[in-house]
C-alpha cells in the first residue's frame, strides 16, 4: 500500500466506482462483518451446490437451454461481476483492493448481480506503479479468480475451456469500455489495463484487439444457440445476426 494512502481509501474508490453500473458495484464498509450471510468467494469454487444453482437459475431465464450454454452464460456473468470493480478501481484510482478468494464474499441474489464485499482493509491493499497496474490486476484477477471459476464450472457442466477463457476476455473488455465511457480521464488507463490482460496467461490469444475498443474474441460463448439468441457484438461468428454486448 502507498505510504499516502488515507483511511478507508478502498471503501472509498470502491464506492466510487460503483457508479459505473451494477457490475462494478461492490462494498467495503467493515460493518457488512454483522451479515452472517456474506460467504468467502473461495466456498463458491469449492462448494459445487451455489453455483449448480446459478446455473440452473441462468438455464430458467433463458428458456432452459442445454446445460453447457447455460453455465457459458453464467461463468460469463460471474466473470464480469468479479473483474469489474477491479478494473474500474485499478483504472480510475490506482488501487487494487485485496480481492482475494478469502477477503472477498458473496451473497445470494434472486435478481441481478450477486453482491460482493471486500473485507481486507487498506493494510492489504496495492498502489502499483503505472507501468506494472496491468500486471497486478492480472495477478488479483486471473488465476485466483477466472480461473478457479472456470475450473469449478467445468466440474459441473463439460464446456469448453476456449469458450470460458473467451468469455472472460469479453468481460474484461466490456468492463474497460464501460469505465472509459463513463471516466473519460481513465480511459487511457483502462485500454492499458485490458490490453496487458488480454496479452498474458490464458487470455493470450483469445480476440483481436487492435486499437480503440474494437474487439473480436476467437470463440463463441454459445448464446445464439438459445431459442431466439442471436450473437453478440464481439462474436467469431459474425455471419449470423447480432445482438448487443451490454451486459
């Protein structure tokens, strides 16, 4: 942590960030301790039930679909609801809050995003260094997160790892759109966020990011296979009809 780093510097960014949109949404306010119903984000990787329940959950909304497209779907969703407040607290503040799989909790949700709240104070927080922000929000976000979550959803439902890997690719670029539409001054910093993600581990390889946020990922996360679906904006398969990428 920045020797200068004031009290409640991450509850602070944290909500600041927060009105990005409901994805980057996430709290820590020490009082949420009283809540007993705040579990560790590593009980969901551990725990096969909560996310079987998200799954079938996302299945119901969309028509109940085959299995591997309703868990594509809903790695996609939980993958953009964990990379978000730390994309958006590392571009527009400098920041990386803990956001460790035992500092960071969830909690149920019958309707949109999943609440999230950081319990780690500011000892634990990181200021890194411009040059090395990108690196550090990989090292918080990929492995202990993308990737546990992709390993226990794949525990539950066989789909393929390039269609989970290209969906968190498409959530790290929505969430680095979103904060440079919304802060406009942090927009430099988002692109050199998301660009150093997308150029390292297992999200090497997984779209063509050229310049701006123009985006196209090499896999497809399976939507136009529901009744109805379409494809998103950032699709390999850009000869079927497209929807929108807004999340």
């Amino acid at each position: 942590m920045s020797a200068g780093m004031s009290a409640g510097g991450i509850r602070a960014a944290l909500d600041d960030v927060a009105g990005v949109g409901p994805f980057f949404a996430a709290t820590a306010n020490p009082a949420e301790a009283v809540d007993d119903s705040w579990r560790p984000v590593r009980e969901l990787y551990a725990d096969p039930e909560p996310l079987a329940a998200r799954i079938r959950q996302v299945a119901e909304a969309l028509g109940q679909p085959e299995p591997r497209v309703a868990a594509s779907i809903a790695y996609q969703g939980l993958a953009a609801r964990l990379v978000s407040p730390v994309i958006a607290a590392a571009s527009v503040h400098g920041l990386l809050p803990p956001w460790s799989p035992d500092t960071l909790h969830w909690r149920y949700a019958a309707v949109g995003p999943w609440p999230l709240w950081e319990s780690g104070g500011d000892e634990l927080a990181r200021r890194p260094r411009p040059e090395d922000l990108a690196a550090a929000v990989g090292e918080t976000l990929v492995e202990p997160h993308l990737a546990a979550l992709a390993d226990a959803v794949r525990a539950a439902v066989a789909v393929s790892p390039r269609t989970l890997w290209g969906n968190a690719a498409s959530a790290v670029v929505a969430a680095g759109r979103l904060v440079a539409q919304a802060r406009p001054a942090a927009a430099d910093a988002a692109r050199r966020v998301v660009a150093g993600l997308l150029s390292a581990g297992p999200l090497a390889g997984t779209g063509d990011f050229p310049g701006g946020w123009a985006f196209r990922r090499r896999s497809c996360c399976l939507y136009y296979r529901i009744p109805g679906g379409g494809l998103c904006g950032d699709c390999v398969l850009t000869e079927r009809p497209r929807r929108s990428t807004i999340r």
